[in-house]
C-alpha cells in the first residue's frame, strides 16, 4: 500500500469517525425523547446523558469562538500530504461529506447548534438521568 493510499484510508477513517460523532449527537437526542414515549430505561443512563451533553457542549463551544472542528482539520491534512482534492475522492469520502459537510453562512451554525444544544439541556430536565448511586 503506498503512503498516499494509507493517507486517504485514514482521512476516511476520520470521516467516518465524524459521521458517527454527528449520529451519536443527532440520534442520541432523538432516542432519549423517543425513549421516553417508550418507557426505554437505558435512556436515563447517567454516563450516556453526560457524554452525550459534553459532546453537544463541544460542538456549540467551537462554532461560538470560531474553532474548526479538529477532526476536520486532521482529516483535510492527511488528504493534503497524500496530494489528494479535499472534496473529492473516494466513494466513502464522496458520500460523506456531502452529508456532513454543506454551505451557509457561519451564523447559521451557530444558531442551529445552540438551537440543538438548549434540546439536549431541555432533555436533562424533560426526561431526567437516574441519579448518581450513593
């Protein structure tokens, strides 16, 4: 396998590591809401709310300093060292990316993500963890 092949395997492992990062946040939220209607138990979990918020937290964190996010960061570097287009690529990167990644204004973000994050924090109260074991 040459080095830039390995690059690009990486970078879309990256990509996929983001993917399921944005799954995790959108689907997560879904499920606890969802859960609820459902009686589903798990959904109160404390470590999975916590990880869950932090990593919603994360994300309205770096929009409102205007931060990129580091995954992208690494994984537009490894495309670059392999002399690989940074939208381009392949079939994996190709799909992607067109999901993860679109073009608005950068207010809109921030709007849209601080939007998504008071859902989370309504969430803590809507839909409470199980306390912490004593």
């Amino acid at each position: 396998m040459s080095k830039e092949s390995l690059l690009i395997f990486f970078a879309d492992a990256i990509l996929i590591l983001h993917v399921l990062f944005v799954c995790f946040v959108l689907f997560g939220l879904l499920a606890i809401y969802l859960g609820y209607f459902l009686k589903w138990q798990w959904i109160r979990n404390r470590a999975f709310r916590i990880v869950h918020l932090i990593a919603i937290g994360i994300v309205i964190f770096q929009s409102w300093v205007g931060v990129i996010c580091p995954l992208t960061i690494w994984e537009m570097a490894l495309r670059e060292e392999a002399l690989s287009e940074t939208y381009s690529g392949s079939f994996i990167q190709h799909w992607l990316q067109s999901l993860l990644y679109y073009s608005a204004p950068e207010w809109v973000f921030i709007a849209l993500y601080t939007g998504f994050g008071s859902l989370v924090l309504a969430s803590w109260f809507i839909v409470p963890p199980k306390p912490r074991a004593r």
